[in-house]
C-alpha cells in the first residue's frame, strides 16, 4: 500500500497493531479521524496518554484504578472474605456488569501456559498467596476461561490455597469450553457464578 504522507502511514502503523486491527481498518481508522474537528481527535489522544501517566494498578487486586486502591477493594460493602480470581480487567468487568457478585477480585494478569513459557512466577499468584495467608479469605472463586490454559492455573491454585485452608470453587461452566469469559453474555456470567462448584484437588 502506498502512502502519500508519512504522517498517514506512521498513524495507520500505529492503529495497525490493536488486536483485530488490520492495515485496512487502520487506514480506514485515520480517515474518519482526520474529518473530526481538532478537539475531539486532541480529547482522544489525551485519553490514551493517560493510560500510561494517570492509570495506577490496585496494590491489593492488581486491578486497574486511578488510585493506588480501586473501588472495590477499598469500598467496605464489599465481602472481603470472598476473592474472584479472574485474568484480567475485562473479565472483571464482564462480571461486576452482572450485579450479582459482592466479592473482591483478584486479577491474575494471565493465565500458566508452559507451551508459551508462562510460568505462575510470570502472573501474579504470589499476592493471591500472601492475601489468602492471614486467614481472612474464607472462599476463591476461579473465574477462569475454559481452556487447557485456565484449567492448569486453576489446578495449580487450588493445590497452593489447600494449604491454607481456603475453600476453592469454580463457576459453573455454562461458559462453553475454549470460551472467553469477557464475551459471555450477563445471564451467564450471573448463573455461573451462583451456581459454583468446589473445587478439589
């Protein structure tokens, strides 16, 4: 594809590599951009900046936040007994939109996959240890895909919270199998996690 300004083709680029993003829909993209007025396409690039300089991640759940503790963690209504272990921030929200759910979370920030050389070191199960250590947490809940990659974390979290007595489950899998949790719809999400099971190991 040929480009008639650098500017177009460095912007095409950069949209390019979103996920399902392709060349063409980037190009298609950075053509509607430039028909906005200055301030909307100013406002947009303000906002993706401050991803990166006004975002913090939660120091208890290691949810996204804008303050050094999100507001589930911090707001006391919620049951800090119960922990939804999820993999990352789009599945907390698909769950949270369910209003079923007064638990915490804890966002593990990826899945174990050795074919991928992602160890438990590599996501962030130590701080859901060192939570589950003072003997507050009476359940976790695992909320993970169904997928041989959820299935191996769930498995080898279930192992290291038996030593500390908590109790472990699962939700239901109305989710299909190999599927996403972020893309399950609302009525789903609330079932399955109403209709939990243990987990043993």
């Amino acid at each position: 594809m040929q480009y008639t300004s650098e500017v177009v083709e460095q912007a095409v680029e950069a949209l390019s590599g979103f996920p399902g993003i392709g060349r063409r829909t980037a190009l298609r993209l950075v053509m509607h951009l430039l028909k906005r007025p200055d301030m909307e396409v100013a406002r947009m690039a303000e906002a993706l900046l401050k991803l990166k300089t006004d975002l913090f991640v939660c120091k208890i759940c290691n949810n996204v936040s804008d303050g050094e503790t999100c507001q589930v963690c911090s707001n006391p209504a919620r049951e800090s007994s119960l922990i939804c272990v999820v993999e990352d921030y789009s599945d907390q929200m698909a769950i949270e939109s369910t209003g079923q759910y007064r638990g915490v979370y804890h966002i593990l920030g990826g899945l174990i996959s050795p074919m991928d050389g992602i160890g438990p070191e590599d996501i962030h199960v130590n701080s859901l240890l060192k939570r589950a250590e003072d003997g507050s947490v009476n359940e976790v809940i695992m909320a993970l895909s169904a997928t041989v990659e959820g299935d191996t974390t769930m498995y080898y979290l279930a192992r290291k919270l038996k030593d500390y007595g908590v109790k472990t489950s699962c939700i239901a899998r109305g989710i299909a199998v190999g599927g996403e949790i972020e893309y399950a719809d609302e009525i789903t999400l609330a079932r399955s996690l109403q209709q939990r099971t243990p987990y043993s190991v």
